[in-house]
C-alpha cells in the first residue's frame, strides 16, 4: 500500500505548479512518522468506566498531561520542522524560536489547549513561526494517542462537531462507501468521527436555507459551506472515489477548494 509520503512525492511530479507545496508537506509527514515511530511510552489512561463518562459529559478524552512529550525529542522535532518551514518559504510573522526545551513544551501546551474548540468556530492562530512549530511537532504525539483511544469511543452517541479524542475542529470529512454517512476528520490527530449528514459541525445550524454544497464535476469532493458562521468543510465521497484514498494527503492535494472557499469569505 502506498504510504502518504509516496503519495505526495508522486503528486509533485504529477502536479509541478505545487510540486513545492506538495514537497513541503512530504518532509513534513516524514519528520511527524519518524517521531511518531520513535515513541516508545504508554499511554497512561484511567479504566474505561471513567473514559465513558467523559464522553457522556461531551468532553474529550485526551489532556495534554496524557501525552509522552520529552521535551529533548521534541525541541528536536521542532527545530527540524522550523528549518524545513523556512527552506520552504512559508510565510509567518515573528521568526524569533525558543532556544529552551522547556519553552517549546510550554507552547505545545498553549496550542493543545487553544485547539480544543468545545463546539465554537476554530480562531486562526497568530502567525508566529514558534507557535505553528509547536503545532506540528505536536501532531504526531496526539495521533499516537487517537490511535489508541478512538477504539473506545461510540460513534452512535458522540454527536458533538468536535473531536472526542482530543477536542480539535474537523478540516475534512468523508461519505462513507456503504451508505454516504458523514464522517468527520480532526485537523489535529486525524481521528474520525459520525456526524449527521445535516448541519454545520462548527455553529450546529441545521438550517437547510443556510448550508450548502458544491460537488467537484466528477462528484468525487465536495465543499460544503455555511452561510451562518461562514466555515467551510471539504469533504470526500467514497462512493464516488473508486480509489485508495488516504486521507492526510486528501487534505493536502485539495488545496484548490482551500483557495475557493477562503476567496468568498469562509474560513
């Protein structure tokens, strides 16, 4: 099976005019697996009758205090993502970088909590090189830990528009192959989640005179948008595919609906 950072070396080539973008994130991706791979903690969860009731109270299952953050790793990975950021030209604000291990496990902390939406519309964050580091390096240490926890989550009574494992905002979603559920994607550990098929995830309106949808011509994506809180979704059809989809790089390649949807005002 072809992996992710196959994936995005391919559609460089495929693809010249983003054959930086679509580099950037390939170096990207490698740098949060490698990560990834190299942690060898356990999870430190409580039993699963206080996991339930977590979730019976609406609230995430992860803390930050959970997450097996070693600030020497970290520092590392963070430092190896700015560079990369910075070969690659994107444009941020403040370049000044933490030089103390410390600092960056501090603002790891600040993203983790600043991330956790509770239902609201995601804020962009400031762009300040330091903090959309600590972002990213903080990415693989929640997919770790999604990966573990998901299991324990009931898609039929998690109704909430934001992740149950780690309180993120969805950047994506699919229509499932069978019969076109909605699953929604965290933007922060890639966890999915079943949402109705009706209603923004980020205001809650169900107001069908507000919400609309513009399918790809060949029907394989689809933009929804919302004329309340002006958020928009890019959303997938499996159905429709007829492919080996890997999500984490959906998210990359349909950078064009990115574009169209902030051009008319949604974010």
């Amino acid at each position: 099976m072809q992996t992710a950072t196959e994936a995005l070396a391919e559609a460089a080539q495929q693809d010249p005019d983003l054959a930086s973008y679509y580099e950037l994130y390939r170096v990207l991706f490698e740098l949060q697996q490698q990560a990834k791979d190299e942690i060898t903690a356990t999870l430190e969860m409580t039993d699963e009758e206080a996991l339930q009731a977590r979730l019976s109270e609406n609230l995430p299952l992860i803390s930050f205090a959970q997450l097996p953050i070693d600030a020497e790793r970290f520092t590392k990975l963070a430092s190896e993502i700015a560079q990369t950021l910075t070969e690659y030209k994107v444009e941020v604000g403040d370049q000044t970088l933490p030089t103390d291990s410390a600092v960056w496990v501090s603002l790891a902390q600040q993203q983790f909590e600043d991330g956790q939406v509770a239902g609201e519309p995601s804020k962009e964050p400031e762009e300040i090189l330091a903090l959309r580091v600590a972002d990213l390096a903080l990415r693989p240490y929640l997919e770790w830990a999604a990966e573990q926890v998901l299991p324990y989550v009931d898609q039929e009574h998690w109704k909430q528009g934001y992740c149950p494992i780690c309180g993120g905002a969805p950047d994506f979603a699919t229509l499932d192959e069978e019969a076109g559920a909605r699953y929604l994607m965290c933007s922060r550990c890639n966890s999915q989640w079943l949402y109705r098929r009706v209603g923004c995830p980020f205001c809650g309106i169900a107001d069908h005179t507000k919400l609309a949808y513009y399918p790809s011509d060949d029907k394989v994506y689809r933009l929804y948008v919302c004329q309340e809180c002006k958020c928009y979704l890019k959303t997938i059809d499996l159905r429709e595919a007829k492919r080996t989809v890997l999500l984490p790089v959906e998210r990359v390649t349909t950078v064009a609906m990115d574009a169209a949807a902030q051009q008319e005002g949604y974010r």
